[in-house]
C-alpha cells in the first residue's frame, strides 16, 4: 500500500482531546473537498519514537487483517496554507515537527454511530 501525499489547502478547528492535539483540515482529492484529522507531532516524538511511521505502519495493518478504519494520508502543509492560519494555530505548529503530517480522513461522528448499529444489529 501507498500512502497517499496531500496538500492542505483550509483549515477547519481544532480537534477536542489527543495529545497531538489535532486539526481538522480539508484537502483537495481530484477537485473534491475532503476532510482529514491532522496529528502535530513534536520533533522529539518523532525521532524518539518514530511516531509518524508506527502510524502508517498501523493503517497498513488494518489493510492487511481486513480490518475497518479511516484511510490514511501525509499531508504537505504548503507555506500558502500557512498563511491563511491565526495566531494561535501558527504557535502551536511552530512548536510541532516540520516534515510531513500523519493524519486519516475525518468520519462524521454521526455516520460512525450508524455504521456501529448496523454492525451491532446484523
């Protein structure tokens, strides 16, 4: 499996809870809008603990047992979509690594809610 590269291209809000504390993000996939959860990893998370391959290590496994989970990308944060940020998200991603973003296609949580009933009821 190859894991696909991404520009952002908008930012959304970011995320409740996580430690990476993470972004929703919107990219373009052959001129549809798609949204994705971005991770920010640390430089120091990064080379310590290879966080941004063990998660495309985990996306492959779920590929790989036939497993359910949203599809993964790196996403390319271009310096035109840092320029639409505030000031805010400009500080935390200056405290962030520099290279490219883990992140996986956002899944409405509602969508998710229904998706675990049919599961649960046949």
């Amino acid at each position: 499996m190859q894991i696909p590269v991404f520009d952002a291209v908008a930012f959304i809000k970011t995320m409740d809870g996580g430690s990476t504390k993470p972004w929703l993000i919107t990219v373009d996939i052959n001129g549809s809008l798609v949204s994705f959860v971005l991770k920010l990893y640390n430089e120091k998370t990064i080379d310590q603990y290879n966080a941004v391959v063990n998660e495309c290590i985990a996306s492959t496994l779920l590929i790989d047992f036939d497993l359910s989970g949203p599809d993964c990308a790196l996403i390319n944060l271009t310096e035109s979509f840092k320029n639409t940020l505030n000031d805010s998200c400009l500080k935390q991603l200056n405290e962030t690594d520099d290279r490219l973003k883990f992140a996986t296609r956002f899944i409405n949580p509602s969508v998710m809610s229904l998706l675990k009933c049919r599961q649960i009821g046949g």
